[in-house]
C-alpha cells in the first residue's frame, strides 16, 4: 500500500506543477489584460473592430500598440481614438517597405 500511495502523491505533484502558469508569462498577460481595459475605454467602435482584426492577425504589433497607446492614455494627451487616429498610429509603427523598381531588358 505504501507503494501506491507514494505513486499517487507523485503523480499528485506532478499535475500541480503542470497546473501552475509560469509566474513571469502570467504576470505579462495579465498587465496586457490591464492595458487591453484601459485602451478600450477610449477607443470608438469603428477603432475597437480594427483593434480586434489587429490581435487576431499580429498580437506582437497589437502589444506595441497597447503600450503606446496607454502610454498616451496615462500621461493624459489622448482622450478618444477613432478609426484614423489607430490607422496613423499603426503605419508609424510598421516599418517602412522599400519600393523595387525592376527593369527588364
């Protein structure tokens, strides 16, 4: 008995540990949850669906985003975003794309 009872604490710990997120990457999500609240608050409907198109397509450049914006939003310069207001910010935050020119002889 004493066997099986040590196998299950075992398998007991091992499922605990596998249960527990990484604190780090859980305490990541949960700042970009916190600013997710904040930027939402001001952004207009329009700016909200292109917001939502954005995470699902790029998270990374969403994150950028997140953070510029709420760096914004906190120090007081921002009260809404609209829909053009996201789009500028979103082409300053790409990087700019070299035009080829190809010549054929």
């Amino acid at each position: 008995m004493t066997d099986l009872e040590e196998l299950k604490r075992k398998r007991l710990e091992e499922l605990q540990t596998k249960q527990q997120p990484d604190s780090e990457e859980a305490q990541m999500q949960q700042q970009i949850a916190q600013l997710e609240l904040l930027v939402k608050g001001v952004l207009t409907k329009k700016a909200l669906e292109r917001y939502g198109n954005l995470k699902t397509a790029h998270p990374e450049l969403a994150v950028q985003l997140l953070a510029l914006l709420g760096q914004a939003i906190q120090s007081g310069q921002i009260k809404t975003v609209d829909d053009d207001a996201l789009k500028n910010l979103l082409m300053r935050l790409q990087p700019k794309k070299h035009k080829f020119k190809m010549i054929r002889k």
